[in-house]
C-alpha cells in the first residue's frame, strides 16, 4: 500500500490506519509533510476500470460545478493507478463527521445539494456503469443467491423478486433517468460545520432521481414523512423540477434495495 503510494509521486511518512469499508479497502495516510491522503484499492473484479474512470470523471464534472463532493486526485496525468493487479485511487483527506440526525435546515441543505447534482446528472450519460433495472438489481441479485436459498422457499422468494421486477419494470416506463449517486445515505454525507460533503460514489449509476431520496426518509407510513419530503423539495426545486409521481417508485426501491442487497452479500 505504501509503495503504491510512493509510486504515484507523494512521500509517505509510514504511518498509516485502516478505515471501515465493506467493498473496497482503504487507508489514510501520513505524509512527510504532515498531510494525509486516504488511498482506495478497488476489490478486483468488482468494477472495470472504464467503469470506474467514468465514475471519477462524474466526480470532476460535479466538482468543476462547484458541487461538494470528494473527488480523486491527479497523479502522473490520471486518478486510478495501478499496484500488483489492484486498482487505486487518491484523495485528499476530508475533515468532517457523518450526521447523526437531519435538521429541517440539513434537509432542504441537502435537497439542493441534490437538485445540483442531479442537473449536472442530466448534462451527459454514462456508457460503462450499470443502469437500474430489474436486470441489474433482480437476476443478477438471483444468480448469487440462489445457491444459499433453502428449497422449500427458493420458489416462492425467486417468484416475488422477479414479480417485484416486473412492477418496477412497469413504475420506471415514463420516468426519466439519470445519472446519479445511487447510494445516497446519512453515512455517505460528511458534515464540516460549513455545509455536507458527498461521499463514496461507487454505486453512481444512471437511475430515477428518487433513489437518491428514499434513504434519507421515513417509511410512507410514518407521520413524519410529508413533512420531511418537503423540506427536501423546498431546496431540490430551486434547481429541479420534482414530480410528485415518483413516490410511487420508493417502496418498490426499498424491496429491490433488499434483494440487490442480499445479492451482494452473496
């Protein structure tokens, strides 16, 4: 990890501490200088490394927007490097701590945020990453768990994912897709004091602007659900338009959520 480092051009002090991730590993490292970087080495085989230089190339766009997020650093004319097979990237290290709860300000805070990104989401496509689809967050999810399903439930729990799939596919024909983060949870944010960072977009895929929602809400159900949906609203359509129809996609999102989930354990 340190010769990676070195090799991509910065001085490593030695001092190094591993960070919680479940997909990839990462490290934050000293330099001699005193600053840090956090360095990421992709899991082979989980994505391409068109797929993954698309995502960085999202990231710099977002960036030249002036959007907050955290995008790779630039190291012999690229973002991924390359050590022992394993692809790798470099960033600058981010104060700030995840929210333990949202305010009726982070809200509306956030739902700007959003609406940024998902304008800039708009302006192009993405040829490489992975759209979703009943495909990408059903069958491929099923080949994966079939295996570790008991045969007296295999039937019924295939037969309702790909049920599920179909009512998605079905909700998704008349709502626009773009490309967004697609994993837009509390733990993906950092707060500095002066605003929220956006972590983490491993997961950016071309999706409906309201999966980028959902996580950040409560159940439909829950009485306070209204109420916090608009707050985000409030500050989304001051860049976006916000079509009240694609709630009807969030509980369908939550079960694929599930099952890609599951999937990816698997």
């Amino acid at each position: 990890m340190l010769l990676a480092v070195e090799g991509a051009g910065f001085d490593p002090s030695g001092h190094c501490m591993q960070l919680n991730s479940f997909e990839n590993r990462v490290f934050d490292v000293r330099l001699e200088s005193g600053n840090h970087l956090i360095v990421k080495f992709y899991r082979p085989g989980r994505w391409s490394r068109k797929e993954i230089e698309e995502e960085h190339s999202f990231l710099f766009e977002l960036a030249e927007d002036e959007i907050p997020v955290c995008a790779p650093l630039q190291f012999a004319g690229q973002s991924l490097g390359e050590r022992s097979g394993i692809l790798f990237a470099l960033w600058e290290r981010t104060g700030g701590r995840a929210p333990e709860e949202l305010t009726t300000v982070d809200r509306t805070m956030l739902g700007r945020f959003l609406g940024r990104l998902h304008t800039t989401g708009g302006q192009r496509s993405f040829q490489h990453r992975r759209e979703l689809s009943a495909a990408t967050y059903v069958q491929t999810a099923l080949t994966y768990i079939d295996p570790f399903l008991p045969p007296h439930l295999r039937k019924r729990y295939t037969d309702l994912a790909q049920h599920l799939g179909r009512v998605f596919s079905s909700q998704i024909q008349k709502v626009p897709l773009l490309r967004i983060h697609g994993d837009f949870h509390r733990g993906n944010l950092l707060s500095s004091g002066q605003g929220y960072f956006c972590l983490d977009f491993d997961d950016s895929l071309t999706g409906p602007a309201i999966q980028d929602f959902w996580m950040l809400l409560p159940p439909p159900e829950d009485q306070e659900f209204q109420s916090q949906l608009n707050d985000f609203i409030e500050g989304y359509e001051e860049f976006r338009h916000f079509d009240p129809g694609w709630l009807k996609l969030i509980e369908t999102l939550r079960a694929l959520r599930y099952i890609h989930y599951s999937g990816w354990i698997a």
